[in-house]
C-alpha cells in the first residue's frame, strides 16, 4: 500500500513536475499562480489514485 502511494509520487513528479519545470525554465513566464494551480492538481490526482487503490 505505501509502496504504491510512493510510485505514485514518482509518477507525478517524473512525468508532470519535470515537463512542467522545463516548460517554465524555457518560456521564464510562469507565474506563482500557475505553480499553485500545478500542485494543487498533482495533490488532487495523488488522492484521486490513493482513494482508487484503497477502495479496490
């Protein structure tokens, strides 16, 4: 159970953080706005599989 959150983690990390960071390092046009929104969606996803892995 813990292992699959800790995947989980990694997953949003690998593949929306570092996408997100290049993006935002590339265009140096983001806001502190778009960070939040960013973070609050990957919070929002990570619940979103714990809740799946907990009820299957």
């Amino acid at each position: 159970m813990v292992n699959e959150i800790i995947g989980t983690m990694i997953q949003i990390v690998v593949f929306g953080l570092i996408p997100f960071l290049v993006y935002a390092i590339s265009f140096k046009k983001v806001k502190t706005y778009d960070i939040w929104r960013f973070l609050a969606s990957a919070g929002w996803e990570l619940l979103d599989s714990v809740s799946s892995n907990i009820t299957s």
